[in-house]
C-alpha cells in the first residue's frame, strides 16, 4: 500500500519508506527493503513496536488511559529495544543502540514536520471525558 507522507506509519516516516506493511508477511520483505543491513535485529524492532502497542491497548481498555501522540509508541518501543540489547551477543548491541538513536533523531524530525492539526488522534469529545474523569 503506498500512502502519502501525513498517511504513513511514523516508522515508515523515519525510514524514508513510502509505503506501510499491512501485515506481518508484508512486514519481512518492507523491513528488509527499507532496512537492508541489520536483519538480526529486525524481530526485536517489530516485538518491541507490537509489545507496546499491547501495553497501549491495554492501559487504554483497562485503565482508560490514552496515548496523546502515535510517537508514544515509538519512544516506549526505543527504550525495550534499548534494554533488550544486552541479550544479543557482543558485537550486535552498539548496532542495535546507533540504530535506536537514529530511529528516535528521525522521529523527532518527523514530529517537528507535521502540521499540528494532524497530530491530534483523538475525537475533541474523547479529549473533554478525559480531562473531566482527570477532575474527579
């Protein structure tokens, strides 16, 4: 699927991809497309993103807490990736650690080129319960 750039993934955005996978057999050729060195670290990348949006998902069902910004996810997935390094052998973790700087510089990047008016992911009436329920 090819996207223009407000449509894609933030992900796609830090990579310079032009195009999202839209599933997890798409996610291995686009990963390696986009990302040709590396491949021993490319499952981390995509457990790291998939655990967080979990951990999201359930602190958004459970506890009605809601990601303000998709880079949340990143951020958070930058930090596992961060302290899962050391379970790779020696030689790996500095890669993986330059690699997670990179991610996080061109996340920031990306951020600061978006209009603020899509950096809303929230329905206004979401945004005014949970500022109530944060009254309470």
């Amino acid at each position: 699927m090819t996207c223009g750039p407000s449509h894609l993934g933030f992900v796609a955005l830090c990579l310079g991809a032009n195009n999202i996978p839209g599933n997890v057999l798409q996610y291995h050729a686009w990963i390696n497309k986009w990302l040709p060195e590396g491949s021993a670290v490319h499952h981390l990348g995509f457990a790291a993103i998939c655990w967080e949006i979990w951990k999201c998902r359930n602190k958004a069902c459970f506890d009605k807490k809601l990601i303000k910004h998709p880079s949340e996810i990143i951020f958070h997935a930058c930090s596992f990736m961060t302290y899962w390094a050391g379970l790779y052998p020696p030689e790996i973790p500095g890669k993986l650690l330059d690699g997670v700087k990179t991610l996080l510089a061109c996340m920031q990047k990306a951020m600061a080129q978006q209009p603020t008016s899509t950096l809303r992911i929230l329905p206004a009436a979401m945004d005014e319960d949970q500022d109530e329920e944060a009254d309470e």
